[in-house]
C-alpha cells in the first residue's frame, strides 16, 4: 500500500513504482528530484571538505549529547531496579566537552583569523577527524560483539531503532545489575579516551610557535 511515511525496499520497487509513488503524493516524478538533491548536497560536501585547511566540523554539539545520553541513562533508573554509578562516566562526560571547546577555539578560532600553521592544521584535522574512532570497543556490544561503537546502536529488540549507550541499556532492560555497570565502566574509558585524544597541548604548542 502507499503511505505518506517512509517505506522499506521491496520487489514493487520498479521504475513505475518509484516515479508515481517514491516522491511526494500524487506528483510523479519528484523522487528522482529527491536523489538528484542529495546528490548535490553531497557533492558540495565532498568539496567543501576537499577544500578546507581545517575540517569544518565541531565537536561542542557532541559533548552535549554524550550528557544527554548520559542523562537518559539516568532517568531509566528511576523506574528500572538495575542502578549503576554515573558519577565517573559525568566526569568524562566533562572532560571530553572541555577539551571539544578547546579544539574548537584553537583550531577553528585561530584559522578564521589566519593564525595557523601546517603543523596545526594537521594537527587539528587529525583530532577533528578520527577522534569518532576513540568511541570504539575492541570487544564489542555484549552478545553482539560486531556492533563496536559505545555511543549508539540498535536496541537489541527494536529493529533499526537505535539506543544511546546501548550496552548500557540493554543490560538494564535486563535487569543484569553486574554487566550494565561493567558497560558503564567501558563507555567512560571510551569518553575518557576521545577526551585525552583531544588534548590540546600541542596545538598550543605549536599556536604559541608561530
């Protein structure tokens, strides 16, 4: 049947099917409008990217986030029996967000004003860019240990719906008191480790350098 929310793949997908009814309702055609938009709107990215001294990404948002996850972590205790200790993963949490700030007033302030160096940029790319790579798990999620990101996964029973600190979540949806704060334990290393990944200091070395 058509609907107005989004649909899976299936074998009606044909041509025909897209144009009549992939797009907007009643309005053939639009959603090959719909590809050729995205397409430009990641091309322009990929040459934006292509072309920046410094990535043109910002951490901050992310250190609010990981609080908000935290918090939601916190909110589920209230009406689960499995409590867990969040007093150390907050203080990553703190960590991470200000060493985010100061990525973000050396490496994106100082380029706007035209006080780099290669080796600061360079620097400041590496961190901007692969700092995503710190909140990986060697181990894995438990009982899905191909899932290695600690930040963000499917719930275990929701499909494609995803959870914040999933490990952390699924053992207390199981009421595995021992496992959720082991995940707890995990994704504070995790943070701890995107924050010391961030460190600054020679970026400040090199700023004062110049």
């Amino acid at each position: 049947t058509v609907s107005t929310y989004g649909q899976y793949h299936s074998i009606y997908d044909s041509f025909a099917w897209m144009d009549a009814y992939g797009g907007t309702d009643g309005k053939n055609g639009t959603a090959f409008s719909y590809m050729a938009f995205t397409a430009q709107i990641w091309g322009l990215l990929a040459m934006r990217l292509a072309d920046q001294e410094i990535l043109p990404m910002n951490l901050v948002p992310q250190g609010y986030a990981l609080a908000t996850y935290a918090d939601t972590l916190r909110a589920k205790q209230i009406n689960s029996t499995t409590k867990v200790d969040l007093s150390a993963m907050y203080a990553a949490i703190h960590q991470f967000q200000q060493a985010a700030a100061q990525v973000q007033l050396i490496c994106t302030g100082n380029h706007h004003k035209g006080n780099y160096s290669i080796a600061t940029s360079s620097s400041c790319n590496e961190k901007l860019g692969f700092v995503e790579r710190q909140f990986l798990s060697k181990q894995g999620l438990p009982f899905r240990k191909w899932f290695k990101h600690i930040l963000q996964a499917p719930g275990l029973y929701l499909g494609y719906a995803a959870e914040a600190f999933p490990g952390v979540q699924q053992a207390m949806d199981d009421s595995d008191l021992v496992l959720a704060q082991q995940q707890v334990d995990v994704c504070t290393s995790r943070i701890a480790a995107a924050a010391k990944f961030l460190t600054t200091s020679n970026l400040t070395r090199t700023y004062r350098q110049q």
